[in-house]
C-alpha cells in the first residue's frame, strides 16, 4: 500500500489536489456514545442540568467539521456546503449514536470532515453529561458511507 502523504524522502506533505477537478464529495460518518437509560431518559426530555444536550452536540459537530483542517494534520481546507448532525437514541440501551453527513464540492474527500463532526459531537455529549456519569463511554466511530472523486461510491457492510 502506498500511503500518498510522504514524499520520495520519507518527509510528511500535503497531497497537491490543484490538478484535479471538483467533484460532488458526500461522507457520512458515526460514533456511539454509551450512558445510562437514565441520563439517555434525560436527554429526550431535555432535563440535563447543562441544557438541551442534543442541540448544543449539533452545533459542536457542525462547527467541528468545519475546522477539521485545524486538526488534523495535513488535511485541506475545504469550502464544505453542507452538515447535517442526527441522533439514534435508544433510551434502552443507554446508547446515542452520532451520524455525520458532510456535503462539499471539492477536489478531494470530506471523510475526515464527517469523522470528526461525528466524534466532537460524541465529544459534547460526553462533555454535558459527565457530571451524572463518569463512565460514558465513546466508540465505535466509524465511516458509514462516502462518495466522489475516482475512488467511486463506499458502503460499509455493502459489496458496492
């Protein structure tokens, strides 16, 4: 495999993409936050003592995939069009699952974007909850879905 961000010498670069041309790029993202029912129970009914914790991860995962090339290392700047922030919740489990969406059309991915959206989301929910529990857990952060540019389309769990 050859990893596209070393030159020749070994050094670390960012990867020119100024050749290439502007496709539509779409990438989803996810990353689930286990609680307690109870705090999950809160949550719904938007009785957390921080806030409405929801609304405020939505916020913190669209501003996040925003500054993802402040983050990460590397990574281009994008002009990103759109982020959509949801929530599964099962109130049973004690599990939210985070899902990023990242829309952009550029000259290369967003999958970093919607990664990183759906994990400082992740993050937030964690930060607003953990005076009630400090055994939040934050996993599985995954990317569900891409596609753009030569690679083409990427499902998990599809044989696309």
């Amino acid at each position: 495999m050859i990893f596209n961000h070393f030159d020749s010498a070994g050094q670390a670069i960012m990867v020119d993409v100024s050749h290439k041309v502007p496709t539509m790029r779409t990438a989803t993202a996810s990353a689930l936050v286990t609680l307690t029912p109870e705090i999950v129970s809160n949550i719904v009914q938007r009785a957390v003592a921080k806030g409405d914790v929801l609304s405020v991860a939505r916020i913190a995962g669209i501003a996040a995939a925003k500054k993802t090339s402040d983050l990460i290392p590397l990574s281009h700047p994008l002009a990103i069009h759109h982020v959509s922030i949801d929530f599964t919740v099962d109130a049973t489990t004690g599990i939210i699952e985070t899902i990023a969406t990242v829309r952009a059309l550029e000259r290369t991915g967003v999958e970093m974007e919607a990664m990183t959206a759906a994990t400082v989301t992740a993050l937030t929910i964690y930060d607003m909850c953990k005076g009630a529990d400090k055994g939040i857990t934050i996993g599985e952060i995954k990317l569900l879905f891409k596609e753009g540019g030569k690679s083409g389309v990427y499902q998990r769990g599809s044989a696309l």
